[in-house]
C-alpha cells in the first residue's frame, strides 16, 4: 500500500475536526488542525503493526458542507 486517505469534516457539535479513514477503521479527532494531524500519525502507526506495511503517504481530503437558504 502506497497510501491511505483521511475523510475530513469540522464537528458542529463539539468544534474540532474529525477524521476517518477510507477502508480501514481508523478514527480520530483533534481540536485544532495541528492536532488532528498529529492524532492521525499516531493513529495510523498504532493500526500498522511491525508485521504490516504501513502506507507511504497519508493523504487529508477535507470536506465541507455549505448550506444555502
């Protein structure tokens, strides 16, 4: 595996970010995007063990919803 891409959303809830990534089960959030970025470094090297490759690049794809009346 090359690399692993993050879906991306603000919580409208709580405030922050939180992130998922696409075909794994991976999750985490962060308040700010300095920590969610940090969270998912550590969230991916916590998923791939020394017996698994762990991807190259870990890709951010921020979504946002806009609302209009």
């Amino acid at each position: 595996m090359n690399e692993i891409i993050f879906d991306v959303r603000e919580d409208e809830a709580d405030g922050g970010y939180v992130a998922s990534a696409l075909g794994y089960g991976i999750h985490t959030q962060g308040d700010t995007l300095e920590e969610l970025r940090a969270m998912v470094k550590d969230a991916v090297n916590c998923y791939f063990d020394e017996t698994m490759q762990p991807p190259a690049i870990i890709r951010l794809h921020f979504v946002r919803d806009e609302v209009l009346a």
